[in-house]
C-alpha cells in the first residue's frame, strides 16, 4: 500500500507573521514611553503642583489645562498608531501575505499526498479557496488592529486613573510597561491561534473537495499537546461531525484555540477501499 506524506503545520510562517506584528507593537510602545517621559509626566507634575496651592480660579484653570494636555498628548498617540504601524492599508498585506503563505504551503503539502497515490490534482480547481482566503485576511486585519485599539484603551486609563489617584510617575511607568508585555503576548497568541485556524480550515475544504469524507487526527506529539486532544491522537472521524473535546464542544483539527493538530488523510478513503478494521 502506497505511503502518503505527513500533514504539517507551516509553524515557520508563524514565527514570521509574529515577528512582523511584534515590530509594529515595539514601535509603538516605544513611541508611548517617550511621550511619558518627555511630555506626560512633566505636566502630571504641574498638575499636582497646581493643585497643592490655595484654590484659587487660576489654579483650577491650570489643573483642568494640564489634564487636557495629557488628553490631547494620548489622543495623539493613538492617531500615530493607526497613521503609521496599524494603518489599515499596510496591515492588510501583512495579512494577506501570511494568509498566502499558508494557502500555498496546504495546497502543496496536500497535492504532495493526492498525486502520489492517484496521479491526479484535486487543487487545480477550487472555486471556493478566493473568498475563504480573503474572510481570512479581514479576520487577520481586524485581529491585529484590535492590539492597539485595547493597548492605547488601557493606556489612557492607566494614566488618568493613576493621575487622579495620586500615584507616583514612576507606578504609571510601571503599567505602562506592563501593557505594553500584553500587547506583545496578544500578538503571539493571534499568530500561533490563526495558522491551526488557516491551516486546518483549508485542510478540511480541500479534503471535502476531494471527496475524502474522513480524516485521522494527528498531533503535534509532544509535551505541549494538551490533554483533551491528547486522546483523539491516530482515530478517525468525519468531517461531517468531527471530535469533541473535553467541554463536549464538536471541534476540528485547528479549530481549538492554538490547536496545532492536523488532519491526516486516510488512505483507504483516498483508494476508494473498506478500512480494515482489524
């Protein structure tokens, strides 16, 4: 009986897409820490100077304008972000180049194991591959933009609150950082969740469209591999119904959050012949 080629998460294209959406949120961050230091806090040290004096109308106008500086100063970063590192245009082909990477590895990898075993090319027509790819990268645009939006969310908020609150520059400072590490842990997770989505998504439609009704769960057998996925390793299921993971949820290869399991053809599916059972 003929062999057939593993099926395998494109991981490098992870790594990649992470790196470049790792170098937008540095940028950013680094442009938030320098206003802080150079612009903020200066006026948060105004602001409380203004307000230890007597409560005279003068002083409250320059409370009230100090606060409005910092507002102005956060409302400008946050158009930066969206003008240069996020800007919808560019993050649209960072998006689309990722989603294409993977697009090419799946249908490579999976010619790879069709034409060897049949002689034929099920991917040469695949009427329903330009509009899944393209829900992709929208999906993509709108997950990356979503890092700075709740970045600089979070960022106005760690600034007026610590302001009113009275807490030191050098707390603020604090979070500031802080927020910037979840921003950065964002962007891996949305890597490494969206090539099992891509990947598995296009697994599944190209198996259909070969009329291949089953597929064998494969993972990525290591000690990462969590445990209600650990137990579907080598079954067979349809791609009608799927399997279940442990909160009773029907689920595909990749589909879990950062899943990297794969559906492997089964052969006996792809010669047309009964699955000996034993």
């Amino acid at each position: 009986m003929p062999r057939i080629a593993r099926t395998r998460m494109p991981n490098q294209y992870a790594r990649q897409y992470f790196r470049e959406i790792k170098r937008r949120i540095d940028a950013d961050t680094a442009r938030v820490q320098q206003a802080f230091h150079e612009e903020i806090i200066p006026r948060i040290l105004r602001y409380r100077r203004a307000r230890s004096g007597p409560a005279t109308n003068s002083r409250r106008l320059r409370i009230n304008d100090e606060l409005d500086e910092i507002r102005l100063i956060l409302e400008r970063l946050r158009e930066l972000t969206e003008m240069q590192e996020f800007v919808t245009t560019v993050i649209e082909l960072v998006a689309r180049e990722f989603v294409d990477q993977v697009n090419a590895y799946s249908r490579a990898n999976f010619r790879q194991q069709v034409v060897r075993v049949l002689g034929v090319d099920p991917t040469l027509s695949e009427p329903w591959l330009g509009s899944l790819l393209e829900t992709f990268v929208q999906e993509n645009v709108k997950l990356i933009k979503s890092i700075p939006r709740d970045y600089h969310d979070k960022i106005d908020t760690a600034v007026l609150q610590g302001v009113r609150r009275g807490d030191s520059t050098a707390e603020i400072g604090q979070r500031i950082a802080e927020l910037g590490d979840v921003s950065e842990r964002r962007g891996r997770f949305i890597a490494r969740d969206q090539i099992g989505t891509i990947h598995g998504e296009l697994t599944k439609r190209r198996q259909e469209n070969a009329g291949l009704p089953r597929f064998r769960w494969s993972t990525s057998h290591d000690a990462r591999v969590r445990d209600s996925h650990r137990h579907l390793d080598g079954k067979v299921y349809t791609w009608a119904e799927g399997a279940r993971n442990d909160r009773g949820e029907r689920i595909w290869p990749g589909t879990d959050y950062q899943c990297r399991c794969t559906a492997e053809v089964v052969l006996e599916d792809l010669l047309g012949e009964e699955e000996d059972d034993g």
